[in-house]
C-alpha cells in the first residue's frame, strides 16, 4: 500500500511544484504602487501574472523573449506545447508574423459587477505635493484627416502635476508639465477595423478580431508602421503621444487618482474588477465605457497604450514641456493605461509600466496623436 501512495507522491509532485511556482508568494511581490516595478524581479512577475491565465501562445513566446533564464520558463514552454496541441480556430487572430495559430477561448462565466466603490488608496494621486488645480482649458473639436483616419480630439494647452508621490517609484517625483502647445490625440484607441485599412495598402498585417474593438497584439514598432502609413494617407504628420501629452489626456483636467474622482466606481474603465460589459478573452468594443472630461474613451483599461518615450526608471530628470523623453537606441517603451485584464488599482492616471519595443502582447494597443500648429 504504502508503495503506491509514495508512487502517487512522486507523480504529483513536479505539478505541486509547477503550481507553487505560478502562484508567487506575497514576500516575493513585495509591491511598491499599484504596478510593481522597482525590481527585476518585480517587472518578471508582474509580467507573468498578466499571461498566466492566457489562451495566446504569443504571450508566452513574449514572456521567454523578455526572461529566457526567468522562474517561469518551464510553465511558459508547457503552455505553448499544450496550446500548440489543442485544435487551430478556423481562422489565425493573430497580427504577427509566422505566430502558432491560437485556439479558442474557453467559454466563462460574466464577472460579477462590483460594488459601487472598491476598496482602494484613499490618498490623492498627488499627495507629497501641493496640486494646483490644472490650468487646461476644455478639449476642442473632433478633427478626422481622411476617411480612413481615426477621429482625434484637440486638446489645449495647460499645465497639470504629473505622476504620483504616494504610488509607484516609477511614478516619482510628481512634477509639473507645461504642455505650451496644443495638439490632437485619437478619441478612440486605433480599433482593428482602422488597422486593418493599413493591412488593404499591403502594409501592416491584417487582424482577423472584431472590427470595433482596439486592435492589439501590436509591438512599439508594429505602431511605427502604422503611423507612418497614416501620415502618407492623410498628408499629416501622425506619431504615437508623448507620455507627459497621454497622461494630460488621461486626467482630463482632473487631479485625483482616477479621472472620475478618488476611489474606483463600477461601470468606468474595461478592467477585470470594473463591471460589465467585461470578458476574459479580451476587451470590450471601443467606446463601451464612457468617455473622461476631454471625451476621450478607454483611457483606463481595455489594452495598455504605447507611447513614444524610451522607458526611465522614474522621472527624474523628465522634461517639464511635455516632449517626447528619448534616448539612443532605446529598445524598451513605456506603455499606459493598464488592460482589460488587470485589476482596478492599474486604472488611476499614473499607471506606466514598460514593455520591449519589438515584442507582441495580446493586451498591447495604442492611439495616434498630432500636433497641431
């Protein structure tokens, strides 16, 4: 007897061990913020929670590019072979190039709705400094290039406190930005039916997703592409915004943590804790959610955005007039917003985290933006 239960142990072990690894310890997460990533070690498994639970081989392909020595290389390759081995859908989902086809999603249950206000920080996003009230003024017209361009709201000049001194280290030191000119952001992130117009001119590659949701799985460079596609089209100079012009767009003249106030409130964002419309397998069509102050729509969730800067480590040094903050041969960019996926702490304004410019990620977006002279 005792030989066949030492059997089932020995059996049962490397699986016990598999599930111990996936689930880390709070003591190892030891967040700072809302997003946790002051560490190496931090940045690995906030990566992997977002995935863990993923039905798209890209992202653990994404994962083992980013950590091909990281803790949870034997998960990732045990998920890739499992998805490679279940049936192909009838047609790819993908965007990326010579990517294994993803199966389909397993049908869930709808996420139960919240209550009205979860629990979250209670502290003002710019608690440690003295936040002036923003000097923007309303947000202008609704401006379309070409029939193919996504529609872009204009927005003013102002000044706003950047950044947060009660949240994340990567978020400090809250700091003013003078933004002295105006200029355009998409009111809508880039939806697969606007991508895959760049997809008919033969150059992006077309995404088989719903038409009106935000067309992800896009890399930094992948949104390079578009955009300079876009400027051909439409006769203007299209780019992804600065990260200072996404977050002025993001707090729509507010300077709470959330556009809507301090705390979360049900029904605002397309996150996993923010009420319906929300599913698991991916983000709900754009516009679902309603739009903040500037009448901009899924700031806060639906697919982490891309902007243009090169990712630092906090902002230190960070312009104070709202450009674009580069470096030499950056290969690693700051995305915003947080995603369908995350959980409602990822959705206040000066949520940032980074990402490699050329890898793919199902939950990686962006919208366009311009200036305007």
């Amino acid at each position: 007897m005792w030989h066949a239960l030492l059997f089932i142990c020995v059996l049962m072990a490397p699986a016990a061990q598999a599930r111990d690894l996936a689930r880390p310890r709070t003591a190892d997460l030891q967040l700072a913020g809302v997003v946790p990533k002051d560490s190496a070690e931090q940045f690995e498994l906030a990566f992997w929670e977002s995935i863990k639970d993923s039905n798209y081989i890209s992202d653990y392909e994404a994962y083992l590019k980013a950590y091909p020595k990281g803790r949870f290389v034997a998960l990732a390759q045990a998920r890739i072979a499992r998805l490679r081995a279940a049936p192909a859908p009838a047609a790819s989902a993908s965007t990326g190039s010579a990517k294994a086809a993803r199966p389909a999603a397993p049908a869930v249950k709808p996420a139960p709705k919240p209550a009205a206000s979860a629990p979250q920080p209670a502290a003002s996003a710019q608690a440690g400094v003295t936040p002036a009230p923003p000097s923007a003024g309303k947000a202008g017209a609704e401006l379309k290039d070409c029939p193919a361009c996504p529609p872009l709201i204009s927005l003013p000049a102002g000044e706003f406190t950047m950044g947060s001194n009660t949240s994340d280290p990567s978020e400090r030191p809250a700091h003013k930005v003078t933004l002295a000119v105006p200029f355009a952001i998409g009111k809508y992130e880039v939806t697969v039916a606007q991508w895959n117009a760049c997809a008919d001119g033969n150059v992006c590659q077309r995404s088989t997703q719903a038409p009106n949701t935000p067309v992800r799985d896009i890399s930094w460079d992948d949104a390079q592409q578009y955009l300079k596609w876009l400027s051909t089209a439409s006769g203007k100079a299209y780019r992804l915004p600065t990260e200072a012009e996404w977050e002025y767009a993001a707090r729509g003249g507010t300077a709470t943590p959330y556009w809507w106030g301090e705390k979360m409130v049900a029904g605002k964002a397309n996150c996993k804790d923010c009420g319906p419309p929300w599913k698991v397998d991916g983000p709900a069509p754009s516009g679902s959610f309603g739009a903040n102050p500037y009448g901009l729509f899924d700031m806060n969730g639906s697919v982490w955005e891309w902007v243009s800067d090169c990712w630092h480590n906090s902002y230190k040094g960070a312009p104070a007039d709202g450009s674009v903050w580069d470096e030499p041969d950056c290969t690693v960019r700051v995305i915003r917003g947080g995603s369908w996926r995350e959980g409602a702490s990822y959705m206040v304004s000066s949520t940032r985290f980074k990402y490699d410019a050329s890898v793919r990620n199902s939950q990686n977006g962006f919208r366009v933006a311009r200036s305007l002279k």
